[in-house]
C-alpha cells in the first residue's frame, strides 16, 4: 500500500490496493505507516488503550487499517469490527441465533483460506440476518475455493431450517457429505478374520 499524507489515492478495488507480498518486517513496516496515515485522516488513534477486546492477527490488522483508508471510514465501520468473528465462535451467549455461529464458523474457514473479500462478505450477510443466502454464499465459496468444511459444520448448516431443499447450500452441502463419508469409507483399515 503506498500513502501519502492524507492525499490516499487509491485506483481500482481493494484487493487489488492490498496486493503486496508480506514477510514480518515489511508487515510491520507497512501496518505502522497505515496506523499513521488512518491518524491523520481520522484526527485520532485507531487503537484505544482502555479496550482490549481487539485480538487479531498482524495480518488482519493490517488489512482492517488498509480497509479504513481505502474506503475513508473509521474503524468502527468495518464489517468485522463488532463481530469480533473469533471470540463469537468461543462464546455462543454473544449471537442471537444459532445460525449466525454457523455463518461465523463459516467465515472464519474462508479468512484461514485467505478469502479475505468472500469471508467479508459473509459477515455482512450474517449481520442483516439473511442466514439462507448466507448458507448459500458460504458453500459456492467452498465449492469454488476447493474447501471441505469439517463434517459436523456441514450436518449442522443442514439440519437448519434455513438450509431449504433445493437451494444451493443443500445441493452443494450434501455432496461435500457424501465425499466425505466415501473419503472415511476408503480410509477405514480392513476389517481383520479371527479365525479359531
């Protein structure tokens, strides 16, 4: 990402903004020089020292201040930012339904694939509280990022009333069981003869 003081000019999307190969040193570098231009333009700092619920990673940090400058909104703006993904997935008391821990399960899958844009997007789908479409988003995502999501994740999503018959989650959910269960069926040991 390059800045320069608070003219940020940015051209094309945001993926496209973010593209940059990062080991640590220039993650830092580049996240310290994001963290100084969102102060500029934001007139204040983007971590307050009293909170510390913030827990993500350098990498997502990066991309959440990146995020910032590139759409020129604050903080508190970004998609993930009071879903705290992580900490709603060890706390189910902090969802209002339990389709929403299935799409934040779900999302949290897409970011560890770096999906970054489609995991985004599933979270916004999840706040509006549209779980069929979210269910729907998250499996073409998988299908077409080659993701198996573990075996109760995908019983979970279809035992769901949200999850219709016919619908894409349902289609694409099924056949990612039965390649599962002919994947566990080809990995069982033989079964052994006792003979007497």
């Amino acid at each position: 990402m390059k800045t320069q003081g608070l003219d940020v000019f940015h051209d094309g999307d945001f993926e496209q903004f973010l593209a940059e190969d990062h080991d640590e040193t220039t993650l830092n570098k580049d996240t310290d020089e994001a963290l100084g231009t969102y102060c500029r333009m934001f007139h204040g700092p983007f971590f307050n020292i009293e909170n510390t619920s913030i827990s993500v990673s350098d990498e997502e940090l990066y991309r959440w201040v990146s995020w910032c400058i590139f759409y020129g909104r604050s903080k508190d703006e970004y998609p993930l930012a009071n879903r705290e993904t992580p900490a709603s997935a060890d706390d189910p008391d902090d969802l209002d339904d339990p389709d929403d821990l299935l799409l934040a399960n779900f999302a949290q899958i897409l970011e560890e694939s770096k999906a970054y844009q489609d995991a985004d997007i599933l979270d916004n789908i999840a706040i509006i509280g549209e779980f069929a479409i979210g269910f729907d988003f998250a499996m073409l995502s998988c299908r077409e990022l080659g993701i198996t999501p573990p075996t109760q994740l995908l019983q979970s999503m279809m035992g769901s009333p949200r999850c219709e018959k016919g619908s894409h989650a349902y289609e694409i959910g099924n056949a990612l069981l039965r390649k599962t269960k002919a994947t566990d069926a080809d990995n069982e040991p033989p079964e052994t003869v006792v003979r007497d």
